[in-house]
C-alpha cells in the first residue's frame, strides 16, 4: 500500500473534488442500505433506520449547514455529532428495536458518513472544505479494524479490539474518542495530511478514478455512475 498514492488521493478528494453535488442529492446517496442492517425494526410496516436518518437531515438542513460551516475545532464538531446522535436516537427507538441502539459506534457512523460526504462532495461548502476535512471523524467498521495499514496491532491490544470488530463493537463514546485521537496519530505516523483519508483505504478506493467520494465507490449503482458522470 503505497502511503504517497493515498496522501495524493486523499488531497485531491476531500481537498479539491470534481462533480460537486447538492445537500438533498447527498443525503439520498451517501448511505448505502447495508449501513442499516443491523437496526431491526419493530414493525416492518413502519420506517426503518435508513429514512430515520435521512429525514433527520434533510429536518436539520440549514442547521448543519449553518454550523459545519463555522466549525472550528474537532470538540466541537464532535459535540455537535453527539447532538445529531442524541436526536436520532429518540426518533429511532419509536420502531427499532431498543437493546440495538446502546452501541455509541452503531448510531454515530451513519453521521459520521454524512458529514464526511457533506463536506466531500458539497457544493455548500467550496471555501471551506480544506479546513472542515481536516477535522473530520473517520467512520469506523470492520475494514477500518481489519485493516493492520489503519491499526496497529498493539494499538488494538491495548484497548482490547480484535480485527474482526464490527462498527457496533465500540460500544462506549471514551473509546470511539480514544480511537480517533489514535488517528491523528497515526496518519502522521505515515505523512497522511488528515485522518479521514484512511477511508479511501475501504474498498481500495485510494485506486479508484472517480474525481470525488461517491465515485470513489467501485460497487456504485447506475445512477451513482451517471453522476460521476456529469
């Protein structure tokens, strides 16, 4: 894995994207279904997880727009999260099954996704991105863990993780915030410029030719390539 191709990849997504889109097409595209199996509904007649999220940002537009836009400081976007989390969490316990949402990860890396894609990919926020990018929160799943390029083996010892955890295995905020602050660490370990590029590790996107994060994805659906191809 070469660490100047993904610091290259990295700038050139999140600093400096192509195919900008809006807010209400990222919120519909950045999810993918199977970020939600593990919410179980209670009635499958009602609205399950994925439309929870959606509908909570599309509610909170201007809010996170207006505040991703001023942010100036990793503790205050992650506080800020912490708020979308809690809000989330009230609108999700009404048809999800309630012993799914004590995981802090479970609930936090759906958000963690957006607002990475938000900022990627948006058009709200072409002078601000480089800055807000810097700050962001790499969403943790089983490729993050699995990965030995991401994690070190006696990083993961030492807080008792194994490389087969899922995204609902970090349970506790102290130990999501343990992780992150990890990140930091590590990307400068390996003369990453920000921690979020680790993600274009996933699904070795660093090798992709897609000029932006959605077309990063190499499983993309049509109408994700039609997009990339604007």
């Amino acid at each position: 894995m070469q660490k100047q191709e993904i610091n290259e990849k990295g700038i050139a997504i999140f600093y400096y994207p192509e195919y900008l889109l809006s807010y209400d097409v990222i919120v519909e595209k950045a999810l993918l279904g199977n970020t939600f199996r593990g919410f179980h509904r209670i009635d499958r007649s009602k609205p399950g997880a994925s439309k929870t999220y959606r509908e909570l940002f599309k509610v909170e537009k201007q809010n996170i727009i207006k505040y991703l836009k001023n942010v100036k400081s990793e503790n205050e976007l992650h506080e800020f999260s912490n708020e979308i989390c809690k809000k989330l969490k009230f609108k999700l316990k009404r048809n999800i099954n309630n012993d799914q949402l004590n995981s802090y990860n479970k609930i936090r890396k759906p958000v963690d996704i957006m607002i990475e894609h938000l900022v990627a990919i948006g058009e709200d926020f072409k002078k601000q991105r480089k800055k807000i990018a810097k700050l962001l929160f790499l969403p943790l799943d089983s490729q993050m863990f699995s990965s030995d390029y991401v994690f070190d083996d006696k990083f993961l010892d030492d807080l008792e993780i194994k490389r087969n955890f899922t995204f609902k295995d970090i349970k506790k905020e102290d130990d999501y915030k343990e992780i992150q602050k990890y990140l930091i660490k590590r990307a400068k370990e390996l003369n990453l410029d920000s921690r979020i590029f680790f993600d274009l590790v996933w699904n070795n996107r660093y090798k992709s030719n897609g000029k932006n994060l959605l077309c990063t994805n190499v499983k993309q659906s049509a109408k994700k390539k039609n997009i990339c191809k604007k």
